[in-house]
C-alpha cells in the first residue's frame, strides 16, 4: 500500500508538471505567433530598419524621455556649448540628414505598441507585459514600453541592459530586420505573471489532484490504524481466551478429582471424607459460575442492556466495607490497608450492588499487581456535587501507554514472563462502564515502579437513565 501510494503520488506529480510544461508551451506558441505578426507589421511600417536601431550617443546615463523633455533638454545642452541635439538621443553629425525623427515619431510608436497589443489579443493572451526593442549595436534597448529611451555621457555602460534584466533575458524576443547572417536588433516581450497564469490555467487539476490524493492518503493512515487496532484486539481476545481457559481449567481438574475421590471404594463409605470433597466441588463451582458470571456481565454492559436499581448508598459503609475484606488478603502478605473519610456528605444516589463492585474491583486491582507488604491507601473526600475515591497502592505502576489502554475491554498490563496475576482482563473495563453510567468519571496516575493511583468522581445524583 505505501509502495501504492508513493508511486500514485510520483506519477500526479509527474502529471501535475507536464500540465504546466503543456500549458507553457501552448502559451509560448501563441506568443511566438503574436510576436511573429508583430514583426511584420513593424517592418511594413519602417521600411528603413536601419534608423530604429542606429541611435547614436548612447550612454550610462539611461532614462525614458517624452517629446516635450526631450526639446527642453535640447535648449539647456545647446546653452552649455554641446554639439548634441537631444530629438530621440540623435546626432546630426553621425546621421546626417536621415534623422530618427524621419521614420519613427510619437505616432510611430503608439502604432507599435497597438500592434502588439492588437497580435496578443487575436491569440488570446491577456497579461500584463513589457517590451522593448533591443540593438546589437548599441547593446542597449531604443525603446521601452512606447518611450524612446535616452541616454547622457560617452555610452560606455549599458545601463539600460542592466535594469532591464527580465525583458533582455526573455524567451520571448524575435529578430528585426534581419538581413542574412546580419541582425540589427530583437523585439523581446516579457510577462512578469507568466508563472501565475501558468499555475491558475492548471490550479483546478492541482486541487483535484490534492484533494483526492489526500483523501487516498487518510483512508490508507485510517486503515493502517485500523488494522493495528485490530491486531492489538485480537492479541488481547487471544490472552483472554487463554487466560479463561486456564482459570477454567483449575476448578475443573480439581472437581473432577473430588469426584473420583468420592467414587473410591476406600471413601465412599467416610462420611467426613465426603463431605470434605463435596465441600470443594462446591467450592470450585462457585469459583467457576464466578468467572461465567464477570464475561455475562459485560456482554450485557457492551449492548447497555441492563437497569440501575437506585438507592441511597453510604459511601463510607461501602469503603469501610471492602476495605475489611482485601484487608485478609493483603494482611496474609504483611501488607496495610488504611482509610482516609475526609467526606462529610457521603450519601449520594447510586446502584448499591455496582458501587460495591467498584470498589472491590479496584483494590482486587491494586493487591494483585502490588509486590510483597503491599500498601493501599484509600480516600474518601467531597468533591463539588459529588464525591471522589482515591485508591492508591506502591505496586509496580504502568508506563504511559499502557495507562492509554487500562480501561480497554480484555486488556491487561504484562508483568513479563511472570503470569502471577490472574484474571480476564474486564475488571477496570466494568469499572468504567459502571462509573459512566452513573455519571461520573474514572482517571489513573501511575509511574512505573512506583504504583498507580485510580481516582474515581461519582455525583451525588445522577441524571442519566439506562435502558
């Protein structure tokens, strides 16, 4: 699939430049084509070329000039004793009486510049653009945008070159009055939004591109996770299984070793005997129903198709409660459990039976997963319209991803090679499901190594209704 998806997006890509290369080329003809009639239009109207692209005296001292400026200038050179008539930067000693002025005028270039726009238009190309007519000779434009462009001092320097960069270098420019091998000068045209109007002739191909080349790429990450969510399931169904199996495993082989017991000759006829293993077969059969009873019971909360029967319910008398009973167990490893009621309404409105197992369920948690001398502390306290229970032990805690993960369906933290702590893996996930019902919420605290602490927030009243 990422081999897929790589090579999808090389080739639109690869697509996507070759629509612009297209487009640049279809756009380069039609200038090409515009140029092309602009050229003959300008020859047919100056028949001597030679006039347009032999200005004299040029110098580094460039600028566009109008008519007016230009006579202005004459009269104020004329004062200073120069021998230079400023009328479109000629010189009347290195023309003689063929003048610039006698083949192209003011009228002259506003013909040009027509002609032009007139060529572009017939080919359908509607940009902004500067051109200029360029001369070898000089190595300089003449003209620029419909101004004759002059220039003051000795013309060592093309100045003009210089701050016309873009239009000298153009692709756009076609050859004037060619004779031969001999070219007087170019027509260069240049679009400065070339690059835009590239793009924009394409942009709606670009879009559609990107919108569903990024739409291929969330399915591809979403089936990806998809298919990771479901790995991790099915490794966690698969340790459920097994771990149900050999919980199942245990009362089973010890019944039916009860049994065969009770069948010996050498017993049946000891009452005690008997009643000692008929003691253990019901035993273990409890045990047994227990477990089929913890799998039932989140079928059932899965389809929410279960009922809170609600009551007042004494928090402390709960706490107080479980606190006794995991306190055989983990007395029996030299281990504490210690209370701390801190609340002063502990009354609130709740399933009696669930609570309880909320409670039960989370210092089961808590003993199982803690090492020897195991440490429980549990907390009572107010909390706004409700109250809060912390349970915290110094068990071995949980790195970060697995505090993601603590409330999943079937999901258990591992402990390594060891499998000294038993279960299926639905007692924190029934925990939630309960807590939710009611309402409230259920977070954990845990660092590795240095226990975990559950901190569960039930309101006093709860609103939501079950099915």
């Amino acid at each position: 699939m990422s081999t897929a998806l790589i090579g999808l997006s090389i080739i639109q890509f690869v697509w996507i430049k070759w629509s612009i290369d297209l487009s640049e080329k279809n756009f380069n003809d039609k200038v090409i084509i515009a140029i092309s009639r602009t050229k003959d239009l300008i020859q047919s109207e100056v028949k001597d070329g030679s006039t347009i692209l032999t200005l004299a005296n040029r110098s580094k001292m460039a600028r566009f000039i109008s008519e007016e400026q230009l006579q202005l200038r004459s009269k104020k050179y004329s004062d200073k004793g120069e021998s230079v008539d400023l009328k479109m930067g000629s010189s009347y000693g290195s023309l003689g009486s063929s003048s610039p002025l006698e083949q192209i005028d003011k009228k002259k270039l506003e013909k040009i510049d027509n002609y032009i726009k007139q060529a572009l238009n017939e080919q359908g190309v509607d940009l902004k653009y500067d051109y200029g007519i360029f001369s070898n000779k000089q190595n300089d434009f003449l003209v620029i945008n419909g101004n004759f462009v002059v220039a003051i001092g000795d013309g060592s320097q093309s100045s003009n070159v210089q701050s016309n960069k873009s239009l000298y270098n153009s692709d756009h420019k076609i050859p004037l009055f060619e004779d031969g091998e001999n070219i007087p000068g170019y027509l260069n045209l240049y679009f400065p939004e070339k690059g835009q109007f590239l793009i924009n002739s394409v942009l709606k191909n670009i879009l559609s591109s990107i919108l569903f080349t990024g739409l291929i790429l969330f399915c591809f990450v979403y089936t990806i996770n998809v298919i990771v969510r479901q790995k991790q399931v099915s490794e966690m169904k698969n340790d459920f299984i097994n771990n149900m199996t050999h919980e199942f495993k245990t009362p089973i082989a010890t019944i039916s070793l009860a049994s065969d017991s009770i069948l010996n000759p050498n017993i049946i006829g000891n009452q005690d005997k008997i009643k000692r293993f008929l003691g253990i077969i019901k035993q273990e059969n409890k045990r047994m129903l227990s477990q089929v009873e913890k799998v039932l019971q989140m079928a059932v909360l899965d389809r929410k198709d279960f009922s809170l029967n609600k009551s007042e319910v004494n928090m402390i008398e709960v706490v107080n409660q479980a606190a006794t009973h995991t306190s055989l167990l983990v007395e029996s490893r030299d281990g504490v459990v210690r209370t701390h009621i801190k609340a002063e309404t502990p009354i609130i409105i709740a399933d009696q039976t669930h609570i309880s197992n909320i409670v039960h369920n989370l210092l089961d948690n808590a003993y199982k997963y803690s090492p020897d001398k195991p440490e429980i502390d549990i907390t009572l306290e107010d909390k706004g319209n409700g109250v809060k229970i912390i349970i915290q032990d110094n068990g071995i805690g949980m790195t970060a991803d697995n505090q993601k993960n603590i409330f999943d369906k079937f999901y258990r933290v591992h402990t390594g090679n060891l499998h000294d702590v038993k279960g299926f893996g639905l007692g924190l996930s029934y925990v939630k499901a309960i807590v939710d019902a009611h309402g409230g919420t259920i977070s954990v605290q845990s660092e590795l190594g240095k226990g975990s602490s559950f901190i569960v927030t039930l309101p006093r009243e709860s609103k939501r209704k079950m099915n």
